[in-house]
C-alpha cells in the first residue's frame, strides 16, 4: 500500500467516501455477501446505523466501506458525533447495524442474533477501555484470569495462560499485586493482558489513555505497538491526533463516513505533528 493511501482514491460502492487502497478497495467492492480472502480481519460494506430518537431519525453512520488487514495497527479518530463511537460498537459486535456487511474473521456477524453476536465477541475481541475496570481486591493476575473463568478453563491452564499475557505487557514482576498497589499505566497494562488472555482476532481500545498523563500514554502507546510487532491485529479509537499518530493507519472519521485513510507518516504530516 502507499505511504498516503488517501491519493490512491475511488468512490466507493456506496458512492459516498473514497476506499483508500486497491487492495482495500478490492476487499469491499467484491459481490455482496462474499467472505473477503483471509487476510482480512474485519471488512465492512457499506455499513450504516441509523436510530430513531423519538421521530427524528439520527443517521450516526452513513456508509462505510472499511478493510483492515489481520495484523495491522489501526485508529479510528473523529470528533464527538464523528461516529466512531458508533463504528467501534458494531466491530465490537456490541451492536449490530441498520444495513450493510460486516465480516469479522470470515464470519458475517452484521447478521447474527444476539446470543451469536456475545458467543463471537467472547471468543474473537478483547477489550480495553480508559477506565481500568479491575476487581481492586484481586491481585493482577486474578484480574487477567477472569475471562479463562467465565469460560471454564482449568485453574492451571488459566494461570499459564494469565501469566502469559502479563509477560506480554511486561508486568510479570507485579502479577501478584492489587490494583491500588500499582500506577495508573500498570492497572492499564493489566487491563490489556486481560484483553489478550483469550488470543483475541482483534484487541480494540477504546480511548485508552483517556486516564492517563501524557508520560504514562507514551508508555501504554509503547505497549500497543509491541503487541502490533508480535502480530497482534490492534484497533485503536481516540479523539486525540497525538495518540492517533502512534498507529501505523490512522482512519478519521466526520459525519458518518470516511474523510480519510492516511498511513501514520502522511496523517501527521497532514495534522503538523512532528
């Protein structure tokens, strides 16, 4: 793909934003209801949200054709009622859309029941959200179990498995700590392997500094972008340009369709970040 995927531009096959990349564009633009090959860990066609609020029909999303490769580090960024809190809702199977596709994994999940949206977002999506959401009377590594839990592993396979993905956040030394005993970007790494401890498809953050200094941000940007160098498929949604320029694409968000798809180098050039 090019450095600035925005110049390799066409309408899209809802005619109202341009896809970003032949490739991508291929994606999409294939026959409705075709699996995308698989490379592709999420494509969506033409995906639109609309809600009605009391009569008044709010269109949150109006088409949006997006491809992300698996592996790929990727954020979302736009302004409050951007849609993208809307977008992330529906790639996290949260909620399901108005009209159009989406394939998560080879798996058309924008047409799934509810019960089939939970057994896939269990099984293929870990979350990360800004406020930690720990149990504060559990050490991290009970914190990072519980999902294993839930899903009856045994308790020696949940500890290697918990262990594991503290390694992976480097917060093996403070597995046996509580979330008081540890600082703001700990209890957030905590948090991320927890989102890890199922081998999720895709780790989805959602504003995931939106707690934390700006010298414990770059520190937990640090974290996402080894775990997006080990193969991890990192989404990333945030209204901050500085915390968007960490991801290797940056997607922006406006009005409920795409107003860009840069990779990292032609976004901050294009935001004036150094």
């Amino acid at each position: 793909m090019s450095d600035n995927q925005a110049g390799d531009a066409t309408l899209s096959t809802t005619g109202e934003h341009p896809l970003s990349s032949t490739a991508e564009r291929k994606a999409v633009v294939m026959d409705p209801g075709q699996a995308p090959g698989k490379d592709w860990v999420i494509v969506t066609r033409g995906l639109k949200r609309e809600y009605d609020m009391g009569g008044e029909v709010v269109r949150a999303l109006r088409g949006v054709d997006l491809a992300i490769r698996r592996n790929e580090y990727v954020a979302i960024m736009g302004p409050s009622g951007s849609g993208k809190s809307t977008l992330m809702n529906l790639i996290g199977c949260l909620d399901t859309p108005t009209a159009g596709e989406y394939w998560l994994n080879g798996m058309l999940v924008s047409k799934m029941s509810d019960d089939e949206l939970a057994r896939v977002r269990n099984k293929e999506i870990g979350f990360v959200f800004q406020t930690f959401n720990l149990l504060p009377r559990a050490t991290a590594l009970h914190n990072v179990e519980l999902p294993l839990v839930y899903a009856g592993v045994s308790s020696d396979e949940r500890k290697r498995r918990a262990k594991r993905a503290l390694e992976q956040v480097q917060l093996e030394t403070r597995m046996n700590h509580r979330p008081n005993e540890l600082s703001g970007g700990q209890r957030q790494r905590v948090a991320i392997a927890r989102a890890l401890v199922n081998n999720p498809s895709i780790l989805l953050a959602d504003e995931p500094t939106g707690n934390l200094d700006s010298a414990t941000s770059e520190e937990i940007m640090r974290v996402f972008e080894n775990l997006a160098d080990t193969g991890q498929t990192v989404i990333m949604v945030t209204h901050e340009p500085d915390i968007a320029a960490h991801a290797r694409r940056v997607v922006v968000l406006r009005d409920g369709v795409i107003a860009s798809d840069d990779r990292r180098s032609a976004f901050k050039q294009s935001m004036g970040i150094s």
